[in-house]
C-alpha cells in the first residue's frame, strides 16, 4: 500500500492545509502495482486535515496527468486526473484492522493519507481507455493502426454458408 503518514497530534486544532508533489510517490506506486502508467503533468495533491476525537475530516483534491496506452489503438496518450474528496477518517476499532487509515501509535493518532490519495487516484483512471471515443484500434490481421488510414488487407465475408442470410430483412 503506498503510504504518507501525517501525524495528527502535530495537526493544530483548527486543522491544516498540506500540499504533496513528490511524483515519486505516485512512480513507486505504479511500480508496486505493475501499473501501465507514466507521468504526465505532475500529480499535485491538496489536503485539508482538520482532526476530531475519535478521527479526522479530511479534504482535499489531486490534479494532474499521466500518460497511459489507449485499449483499442494502443497509442500513448495522456490522461487529465481530477478528483475531490472529502471524508471522514476514524481510529481502528481493533488493532491491526486493515481499512482503517488513522492508526494509534506510541506517537499518537496518525492518518495514512497516501493510501487515500492513491485510492482516489484510481478511481480517477478510466475503466478502458480511449485516446479518443472514436478510436478505430487496429487491424485484427495485419496490426495497422485504423486511425491513420485503412489497410490493404481483405475484409472477411463470414462463413459462405450462411451468404443467404445476408439480405434477410426482418419484418415487425
């Protein structure tokens, strides 16, 4: 899990603004993720944490870019990242409880708020990504990107056998 931990009890009681562009943070994560995903524009994070008693408000909001292959074409494009959040986070119930982000320490309370980053920063990435919504991909025979232009390969006519269903017409 790609982790930045703030300790709470460091945060003053009206809250604070922390800002994070460490774009190594978010290389080693793709690494650790064996993600298809290089740096764009840098990813700027902007974090309010406001702490509470039994956890804390966090705001905040990530900007930026990466560069990812399109699914269909497999072109390199690059994609905006833009998310808000606003969340509350609580202490974990029972030690070693795994979804909670603020753990108790020897130090304190303390807030994972790279996990939360970075789980906003997937949720951002597209599903399948397109450079375009018209994107053509390529060719299944020849592999010839179908953006740049056709190909000169012949175009399959299905199976000759059912050739007689090609004009069928339905009627309502």
């Amino acid at each position: 899990m790609s982790e930045i931990w703030i300790t709470l009890n460091d945060v003053p009681e009206e809250g604070q603004e922390f800002v994070f562009e460490d774009q190594d943070f978010w290389v080693k994560a793709w690494k650790n993720y064996n993600m298809e995903v290089r740096e764009g524009a840098p990813l700027v994070s902007e974090v309010y944490v406001l702490p509470q008693g039994d956890g804390c408000l966090v705001r905040g909001r990530t900007t930026g870019s990466v560069t990812i292959a399109c699914d269909r074409c497999t072109a390199d494009y690059r994609h905006e990242i833009s998310t808000e959040f606003e969340e509350f986070e609580q202490v974990a119930e029972a030690a070693g409880e795994d979804d909670s982000l603020v753990v108790r320490t020897k130090d304190g309370l303390k807030l994972n708020i790279g996990a939360l980053l970075w789980e906003y920063f997937v949720m951002a990435l597209p599903v399948k990504p397109l450079c375009r919504k018209d994107c053509k991909g390529l060719c299944d025979k020849c592999g010839a990107d179908l953006n740049k232009g056709g190909c000169e390969c012949k175009k399959d006519e299905g199976d000759p056998r059912l050739a007689v269903f090609r004009n069928l017409k339905i009627k309502n």
